[in-house]
C-alpha cells in the first residue's frame, strides 16, 4: 500500500515537473521533435505500416517493404532511458537499432526500427517514488499510477523519420557514428547527423513514431503485483498514448 508520506512526494513532483514545463507527450526511449511535411515517399512507407499493422513493422525485415531500402545500417545496440506522460524518466530500456535509408525522386526518409526490445525499471534518474508511464495521460494531472523497481518487459517500436528537401546522404560508413567511426553510445542524433546533410531535430524530423509495452503478470514479484501491464506511446497518427504499466 502507498503510504501517505509517499503519495506526497509522488504529487510534489509531478508538481515541480509542472512548474518547469516537464510534463509533456514524449516518446519513448527517446524524445522526437514532431515534423508535419508530406511526401510520395513518405506516404508510400505509412501505407506499409498500415498493411501490416505497426507491432508488425516494427520488427519487419525492410526488403519486405514497399519501395524496398536503398541502405540498410545496423544492428546496434544500445540502451536508454525511458520517459512516460509525466515526464520522469520509468524504466531502462535495451534494444538493437536497426536504420533503413528510403530514396526516391530526391526525397529521403529514414525509418529506424528498435528490434530485440526489452525494459526494467527504474532508469537510473528515475525518481524515488516512480510514477507509471502511463499515470499523467489516464487523468489530470496524475492518477496515482506507480511502478515498482524490478518489473521486466518487452517492446517492440519504429520511428520514421523525415529529411527536408535538398538533403543528401553523407557516408555510407557502417558505424553509427560515421564521424569517430564507433557504435559507442549509439542514438538516433549520431547516427542521422553523421550519415546525412540534417540535423536531426531541427532539419530531420520524425513524423511518426510507435512504441507498445508488455509486462507479462508473473507468479513472482514484482511483475506479479502488476494492476495494468500493457503500455503504448505513439504520435497521434498512430493512436497517442494508452495504458499504463502499473503496480499501484
């Protein structure tokens, strides 16, 4: 049972988050800044997310699509934290990105899939009373929703990601970081800034993006306490945020 003393300190830092303008719709594991431009390409790519589902794509081999891949790069592994509707860090997530490089006509999209996902909590800035992914989308401004150290889970996700016009592949490098030639510490910034004239973020945006989250309810704890265990986070194209993964 949640005790008063740490039901108030869970409420005071929602609160602080609140103050300073934390809590947000962000995505996980990482946090993309939203672009709004449409294309052939990029449509033609929503179209096979459509046909074959997004926890399909998500672990879809890319030849499979439609246009296939001009580059595929990847597996690299990598790990991140992971941030849920109020903006604290939850869980620790571990994961193969894998990027696949779409071109056509002079349009470039890159579609980034994270295959062999798994989480636990918490991430290592989560906070001391760790609010559930989930518990700042169900109710204003939080519902009381926690999630214990220790659960475990798998995921699948995609971001797909959209360059401005005139952007041009750079390097061909295999490393995800063609700059220092290492897949060291990999991320999505990395890998685009290093492989394309964009910067990811103000110039390479991403315009869709789905993460799901299962926790399975074991007969052991903590998984076993669990009141909600299925968790999605994705734009609004693909359905916004839903559930939660919760312990209290």
């Amino acid at each position: 049972m949640l005790s008063i003393k740490k039901l108030s300190t869970a409420i005071a830092l929602v609160a602080l988050s609140m103050a300073v303008g934390v809590i947000s719709v962000r995505a996980s594991p990482e946090t993309p800044q939203l672009g709004t431009a449409t294309t052939p390409l990029l449509s033609s790519i929503i179209s096979n997310v459509n046909a074959v589902g997004d926890d399909a794509f998500a672990t879809l081999d890319p030849s499979a699509m439609s246009p296939p891949p001009t580059q595929h790069y990847g597996p690299y592994l990598s790990s991140s934290p992971d941030s849920g509707s109020c903006g604290n860090d939850w869980a620790t997530d571990t994961f193969d990105r894998h990027f696949s490089v779409f071109s056509k006509d002079g349009s470039i999209v890159v579609v980034q899939q994270f295959k062999d996902f798994s989480f636990v909590t918490p991430a290592s800035d989560s906070p001391p009373v760790n609010m559930s992914p989930g518990a700042c989308n169900n109710s204003t401004p939080y519902d009381g929703g926690l999630v214990a150290s220790g659960v475990t889970g798998s995921a699948v996700g995609y971001f797909i990601i959209q360059t401005t016009p005139g952007t041009t592949e750079t390097s061909n490098s295999p490393y995800c970081d063609a700059t220092l030639s290492t897949n060291v510490d990999c991320t999505t910034a990395k890998f685009i800034d290093s492989h394309f004239s964009c910067t990811y973020q103000v110039t390479c945006t991403v315009s869709t993006f789905y993460d799901h989250y299962t926790a399975p309810i074991t007969s052991t704890a903590p998984n076993s306490g669990l009141i909600e265990n299925e968790w999605k986070d994705a734009s609004a194209d693909r359905g916004g945020m839903s559930g939660d993964i919760r312990s209290i």
